[in-house]
C-alpha cells in the first residue's frame, strides 16, 4: 500500500506541476507607451486692413474687387483712386505645424454719415504650414457699391480663426 500512496504522490505532485507549467506557458505581457505632444499657443496678428481705395460712385450699382495680393478692379460705372491693400494675418506658433485659417465669409461695412455696404471675403489659404518664422495669409474681398451711394467713410470689422489641424 505504500508503494501505491507513494507512487499516487508522485504522480500527483508531476501532475501539479504540470499545471503551473501549463498556466505559466499561457500567460503573456506586453509594455505600453505613453504619448504626448505640445504645440505653443497660436497668435494671430493683422498687419494691414482691407483697404478698397476711394470710390467715387455712379448712376448704377457695381463692384470693388481686391485680391489676396491687393489688386484691385473697378466695376463698371465706378472711378476708384488712391492705395488698396489685402488684410494681411501673420501666424505665430510650432514651427512645421498646420493651421487651418477661415473665418466670416462677408462683412457690412457702415458709412459715418449714414448708408451700408456689403463685402464678400476671400481667404488666401485655407491652411498654413508654419516656419521657425510663422506663417501668413490675406484676405481680399468684393465689395458691392449702390447707385449714388451715400457719400462718407466707411468700415466695418470681420473675423478670422487660426486652429492647429
């Protein structure tokens, strides 16, 4: 009977280690890793305003169009003199990033002695890959003029936006 309990012993502690063995040969594990990426704060800073120049009106409504690079064309009926100019944004940031630029996509521009205007804009880029420098866009717009519109200066103010993509 010894032999029996002895050899039932045995037998019980192979099969126990077995099964740690068996349990450790299943058992796996791995490392994560984590990530984190900082950009700086994005600044946005306009150098120059849209300027569409001086506009003598006419008997008819027509436009004033400047470009993103500050040309500008007179509509028919309309005598325009004097320096136009885009809004230029400069962009401040982490160099190599993207910006996604946009903004309003119009602006009421009121007269000082009464009157209003309407300006479509158009944006220079839609995004911008900063440099060590930054980086920039413009925005030009069309405004429309009235027949014998109401005489004064006249502005008005939009928006524009700078995000990281």
């Amino acid at each position: 009977m010894r032999k029996i309990a002895l050899k039932r012993a045995l037998m019980g502690a192979a099969i126990a280690a077995l099964a740690m063995n068996a349990s450790a040969a299943h058992a796996a594990s791995a490392t994560g890793t984590a990530k984190a990426k900082i950009l700086r704060q994005i600044t946005l800073t306009n150098t120059s305003d849209l300027q569409y120049a001086t506009v003598i009106s006419g008997a008819t409504a027509s436009t004033v169009a400047v470009s993103t690079a500050g040309a500008a064309t007179c509509g028919a009926g309309l005598t325009c003199t004097g320096t136009t100019s885009a809004a230029n944004f400069n962009i401040a940031g982490t160099s190599g990033a993207v910006v996604l630029v946009g903004g309003d996509s119009s602006v009421t521009l009121n007269g000082s002695l009464g009157g209003t205007m309407s300006s479509t804009l158009t944006y220079s880029a839609s995004n911008v890959t900063l440099t060590a420098t930054g980086g920039s866009f413009q925005v030009g717009g069309t405004l429309s003029v009235g027949a014998n519109q109401t005489a004064g200066d006249y502005s008005g103010t939009f928006n524009v936006t700078a995000n990281y993509q």
